[in-house]
C-alpha cells in the first residue's frame, strides 16, 4: 500500500509556515460509504493494521501532532504506545517500508555548546544558532527510525531572501557524503545511536550571510518527507575572520579580539593638538542586535545573493546607516538645534539606536554626526564578523570638487569670496578601517580599508564612501575604487589659495602642504591608549615618496593642470599653542611667530580672525579680527602673542566648543602671500564617576557621579545620561539647573546582570555646554552559591 505524502516546500512560497496541514488525516470518502455495521468494522480493521504498521497513516485527532515534523531545539525519543513493542522490520524483502521522517532537529546552540565556542559566537545573546561561514558544525535529527544508508535518502535544504534560488547560493542543497573534503556545502554522519542521527555539516568560505531557513527532506522506498520549517531551527551565518579562505581572514589573535569581539572602544575628538576621547559601547552582541543589523541589510532592498562579498555588504552598510537618500538608520544633524531628536553628543552607544530603528520599523533615528556614524558601522560590521574600528582624522579635509586640493577663493584684498569656498577642512572626522582581501583589485591593496558613512558626498548616486583601500590611498593611486580620490583630499589634500584677478580669472597664490591629515587616530589593541596610525594612510610629509604620491594623486584630479610647485619663501607664519589646554570658561592664549631665512629686513601685515566653528569646518560667526604690522630682522624671528578672551566667544558657543585662527597677509617687499589657518577647542570637565558598594551579578549596587560647572552662568535644563554593558540600560536623569562654577552630584542605583569586566558610561547634556562625559572601569564577580 504506497503512502502519499507532501512536501513542505510544496505548500507555498517561501518564508515560514506557521500552519502546516498535511492533508492524510481521515478518509471521508471512506465515511460516506459505509451503509453497514459490517462494512464500519472492516474499515475499523484495517485502519488498526495500518496504525501498526506505518503511525502516519492512522486518522488524526484533534491532539494528534498535525504537521509531519515535530522540530524542537532538544533531542527527544518517539513515545511507545506499548501495544506493540516489536518494530517492523525493514528488510528488501518487505513489501512495505517505514516512511523516514524527522521528529526532532537538535543544532546544539546553547552558548556553552562546542558549536558556539568554536565558532566565537558564544558572546552573542539570545536562543539564535549563530555560526561562521568555512567552517563546520554539528547537529542531530532524531528520525522516526534508524536510517539504513542502503534504502533511504536524506539531505538538508537552506533558503535565504525572499526569493532563494539555487543559482545565486541563497537556496542551498546540502548533501550527505561519506567524509567531508571542506569548502561546500556538505554533511557526513558523525555517528548513528538508532533513531539519533548526528551530522557534521560544512559550508564554502563565501557563503552568503544571513538568516537560513533549514528543512530536512528524506526519501525512501515509500516516498519524501520533508521537516518543517520552524524559526527555532533557523542558521544565522556570519562572515569568518578565523578562517583562511575567508576574503576578512584575519592573522592575529589579539587584533580579532580588539576588532572583532570587543564590544567597548574608544573614539577621538577634538584638534590635532587637543585630541579628547570618548567611550563608546559598540554591543555588537547585545540581544536583538544581530536581528537588527540583518534587517539594515534586508531594508536596503539588495539582493542577499551579494552578501558573501564583504565589499558589497561594507558598501551597503555605508549606504544604510545615514538617511538621505534610503531611509537608512541615523538623520544627521549639524544645525546646532536638535529639538525633535536626541543631540549628536548624547548618544554613548550604538545599542539604543540600532534597537529604536528595528522597532519602528526603519524609520530614522535623530540625530548623529560623524563618531556617532561611525560607532554604528563598527558595531554592525562586527557583529556580522567584518573586523572594523573607529578612526579620527585631524583637520580633515572635505574635497567637493574633486580636485583632491582643499581650495580657497580670495579676492582683490585676500577677503574671503562666498559662494566660492565650497571646500572646508574639518576640525575632526570620524570614520572605519575595515579589513579584507582584495581580489578585485591588483595585488597589495587588500588589509584595512576606509569605509564612511557620514552622509558628505554621493558615491555612484548614493551617500556612501568606500572601502578604499589604505595601500591605494597612502600610494596616491585614486583611479582605485571606492572612493579612493574622496578619501585621499581628506588626509593629504595640499590646501591651495587662489585670487581673483581684474579679468575675474583666478591665479594661485600659495600652496600649504602640511595642513591636512594629522594623527589619524584609533584605539590600540588591547588597551585604551591611543594609536596613531597616520603612517598607514600617507608617507611622512615632505618626503619624497608623500610629493610623489599627492603629484600622482592629483594628475587624475578636476584641476590636474592647476597643480603647480611652490615658489621659494623667505617669510614663514606659524601658529602654536603653549602650556595646558585652554579651558572652556577661560580665556585662551597663542602664541605667532614669523620667520624670516633672507639677509634682508622684511616687513609683514598680518590680518587675523578668530571664528567658533563646527567641527566639520563650517564656520557659525567670527568673534575677533585683527590687524597688526610686524617687521622681522635679517635672519630673526618675531613672536607675538594673542589672547582670546572668554567675552569674546561666550555667546557663540557650539557643539564641539571649537575655533579657528586664520591668518592672511603679504610681506611688502616681496609681495609675497602669508596664510594660515589654527584650529583649537576649549577643554570641557569629565564626569566624575564612582561606584558604590561590590559589584556582584543581581546584586544592588550605586555610582556617584560628580560634575563642576566651569562656566560663570547658569546651566539650564542639564540631562545626565548613563549605560553599561551588563550593568544598566540607557537611562535620562533629568537633573534641572546648574549653577555658576558649581559643584553637583547624582547617585543612580542599578544591578549588574553580567560577571567580568565591564565599563559604566554617562554624559551630560545641556543648550550651554555639550562633549561632557565620563567613563568608570566596573569588575562584576559572579553570585556565590552560598548566597
């Protein structure tokens, strides 16, 4: 008697199928042709012989399982009935076999499992079966019966995207073979114990990343059966930095703890001279974010198909975590007003953003400015296992023409022309290194590659930038993509001064070639002090192999045939900063001296203003100006000190608290053009922060957190912010006015859910003062038995 029974695939489309109905319960026909009692018990006879004989052939009831697969997260044995207690045999000569079927899928992903170690998954929380691509793992099925290799058929199905396809590698076929060679798809028997079946099963270093759907389907001499498709059963695959044939394969173990599992850094800010640092909690691991990073990836509308290629999905994700022009995951904002949103400055984590934006479904969180970008990128391409990390470059440039010079416009009497300087230079920019082989592009570029994601320039018609590889850009080689000309203006850009001549024609008139791209900035492996990593991206200024390189870079630029030498000089301007730091509320103090290398006495009229400006190099308003004639002695120098007072800049202040001094001028017997420009930041207080009582996995504990106000009035409306991995969720303490140079404090209660080391972040947050935060080391003990 042949046993009809379908597939699940068959049912419909892909995706989950909550309800699935088989359609072999009881045989209504059968009922409609029973007139006689007799005709009853001999129907009744023979559905007996078949319960017997094959159980998925016996009528259901309403608390019979009504799907052919009972898929679990455990491993359970099929209950005996106990009227027959010897099992059909199923020899060749039988003319009925047992139907295979699959009664329980167990993929061993508890954390503390020897998938998940292996793996280096065991970090990330939640119930998911999260593995690494090129790399094996281990499951069970338990089946309705002991498979025979000699009669029965079995493999496994994955499907991933809304449309899987077996062509494009988002629908898999996984079949079983006798001993696994590596790099595929493919599964062997590890060992059979009866009805538990236990597979190893590897995949191909390039899988696609995703969520997999996983169905078993089965075949023997009574048909196919296929399991259920069930969420509890779904693979969630990630990139594989451990692997070797993976393109993000990375050698050091101590980088890939740094970049690829730590979940709290370090991101730079300030000037060249004032570099501050903020504590970061990436969370890569956090419940619910991999869910969210995944659905980044789906809300682009790219077809899963191009996420085994880490260059698509690093792409994809400079793409999506700005808005503009895809709805991505963060609105940018540098208007200085955040009414509506949260201020840039507030955030101290990625966790709460990326959570808001999967909760409402894909609707952009406000507001971020580039460290909060870049924080965001770094948690998502870690948790998809891309190593990443922040970096802060200093006195950025922002190429808009891609001339890959920074270009000023001056007129007739060196006065800035509006309209023209469309090209800044910010005071800092945040953006990622992200490592991978390249083998889409000549030999030597692959290693950390430069990916952007604040929304600045369009990249093929969308706001994204890179990966650019480091190799490419420190060798000028712009012609390589992505993005390499963008990348290199920003971190060795010359900056070049043009005046407009009487027939409206521009001529250059100075050249500043050390002005851009300085102590790019990272956290160091295995420790939080700070990395400079400038030797990455270009050779050491005015070497001989930096000028080939920019003369290189530039010849593939708008302006190739603008790019000239410098003239010789004999009059140089610097501006330099002595002492401590100026502190916000104070006033602050520099120091310009003026070379002279001729034998002839030189006479110099330096015109300066001073401006508070956004990081970004937007200027908001100039505070000061001056004039002064200076005369400088053969072979002397003259220095000359300036002063800018709190007065000056108290009613302008923004954001970042930075500003800039720019200095133009011509020396009168040479006519030869001084500039310069000198961006500094007014230092704000950190947080104090100190814990009270033993830190111990739910137990309640406190930190106190201290702050003075530096400033001579009042500080409205202040908001303390605080979070930590493991110890506190994102919370808002709304703690009111602050007074004038006065000292406050406020005691938070919380309770650590997670033992080892953990940090405790907060930060403040008010209209007259911002980039105020602090951070607390917090060692967390597990709970005693005995208590």
């Amino acid at each position: 008697m042949p046993v009809e029974t379908r597939s699940v695939r068959d049912r419909s489309g892909v995706g989950r199928f909550p309800t699935v109905t088989l359609g072999f319960g009881e045989d209504t026909e059968g009922k409609k042709e029973q007139p006689e009692e007799k005709n009853a018990q001999k129907e009744n006879g023979c559905r007996w012989w078949l319960h017997k004989v094959c159980s998925c052939c016996r009528p259901k009831s309403k608390d019979d399982d009504i799907s052919d697969t009972l898929v679990t997260g455990i491993d359970e044995a099929e209950k005996d009935d106990g009227k027959n207690s010897n099992k059909p045999v199923t020899g060749g000569t039988e003319i009925h076999e047992l139907l295979l079927k699959v009664q329980s899928i167990n993929l061993m992903k508890n954390k503390s499992a020897e998938n998940r170690i292996e793996h280096h998954t065991n970090l990330y929380h939640g119930d998911n079966f999260i593995i690494r691509r090129g790399q094996s793992f281990q499951m069970c099925l338990t089946l309705s019966r002991a498979f025979n290799p000699n009669t029965d058929k079995l493999h496994l199905e994955l499907k991933t995207g809304l449309l899987p396809t077996v062509s494009k590698g988002t629908h898999v076929m996984i079949p079983l073979v006798d001993q696994l060679q590596g790099n595929r798809w493919e599964a062997a028997v590890a060992k059979q114990d009866d009805k538990h079946m236990y597979l190893s099963v590897s995949s191909p270093p390039t899988a696609v990343i995703g969520r997999y759907q996983l169905t078993v389907e089965t075949n023997c001499a009574n048909g196919p059966a296929s399991s259920t498709q069930c969420p509890a059963t779904d693979i969630y695959m990630l990139f594989n930095p451990w692997c070797e044939d993976d393109t993000v394969f990375m050698d050091s173990e101590d980088e890939k703890q740094e970049y690829v599992l730590n979940d709290v850094g370090r991101i730079y800010y300030g000037t060249e001279n004032q570099i501050g640092v903020r504590t970061w909690n990436f969370g890569q691991f956090d419940d619910g974010i991999l869910a969210a990073c995944l659905f980044v990836l789906e809300k682009s509308g790219t077809s899963p198909s191009g996420w085994g290629d880490p260059v698509n999905v690093v792409r994809i994700v400079s793409a999506m975590i700005n808005s503009p022009d895809d709805q991505g995951v963060l609105e940018g904002n540098w208007s200085g007003n955040y009414s509506g949103g949260t201020s840039p400055t507030v955030w101290s984590g990625s966790v709460e953003i990326l959570k808001e934006y999967h909760k409402k479904g894909g609707t952009p969180v406000k507001y971020g400015q580039c460290w909060v970008f870049a924080g965001i990128v770094t948690t998502v391409l870690r948790c998809f296992g891309i190593p990443c990390r922040p970096v802060t470059n200093f006195n950025s440039a922002h190429d808009t023409d891609v001339s890959l010079t920074t270009d000023v416009y001056l007129d007739e009497n060196m006065e800035s022309i509006e309209g023209l300087n469309t090209d800044s230079v910010w005071n800092f920019h945040v953006w990622n290194d992200c490592w991978m082989a390249r083998p889409d592009l000549p030999p030597g570029n692959g290693g950390w590659q430069a990916v952007d994601a604040t929304p600045q320039e369009t990249s093929q018609g969308t706001y994204c930038c890179g990966p650019a590889p480091l190799a490419a850009v420190r060798n000028g080689q712009v012609y390589l993509k992505h993005d390499c000309p963008f990348v290199f203006a920003e971190v060795n850009s010359d900056k070049i001064y043009w005046q407009r001549n009487a027939n409206e024609t521009f001529s250059q008139i100075y050249n500043e070639k050390n002005t851009v791209g300085h102590c790019i900035s990272t956290k160091a492996v295995g420790s939080d002090e700070r990395n400079d990593i400038t030797n990455l991206y270009k050779y050491p200024e005015g070497t001989e192999e930096e000028r080939i390189a920019v003369e290189t870079a530039c010849s593939y630029g708008s302006k190739a045939s603008a790019y000239s030498s410098t003239t010789s000089k004999d009059v140089s301007v610097e501006v330099t900063m002595n002492g401590q730091d100026p502190v916000m509320g104070k006033d602050a103090e520099l120091t310009i001296t003026l070379r002279n290398s001729s034998s002839q006495k030189r006479t110099a009229v330096l015109n300066g203003h001073v401006a508070v400006m956004y990081y970004t190099g937007v200027l908001k308003a100039t505070v000061r100006k001056d004039s002064v004639e200076v005369e400088v002695l053969p072979n002397e120098v003259s220095v000359l000190e300036w002063s800018l007072e709190y007065k000056d800049y108290k009613d302008q202040l923004i954001d970042q608290t930075a500003l800039m001094l720019t200095i133009s001028g011509r020396v009168k017997e040479t006519q030869h053009v001084l500039a310069t420009q000198f961006s500094f930041r007014l230092r704000t207080p950190d947080l104090i922060m100190k814990t009270i009582g033993k830190p111990v996995v739910g137990e309640k504990m406190a930190v106190e957190i201290s702050f003075v106000n530096p400033l001579p009035q009042v500080l409205k409306a202040v908001v303390f912010n605080v979070e930590g991995l493991g110890l506190l969720k994102a919370k808002k303490i709304k703690y009111g006015d602050i007074g004038s140079r006065a000292s406050v404090s406020v005691t938070e209660f919380f309770v650590p859910t997670l033992p080892g080391p953990r940090k405790l972040l907060a930060s403040l947050d008010c209209k007259q003062l911002t980039q105020v935060h602090g951070v607390t080391d917090v060692t967390v003990e597990e709970k005693s038995n005995s208590t």
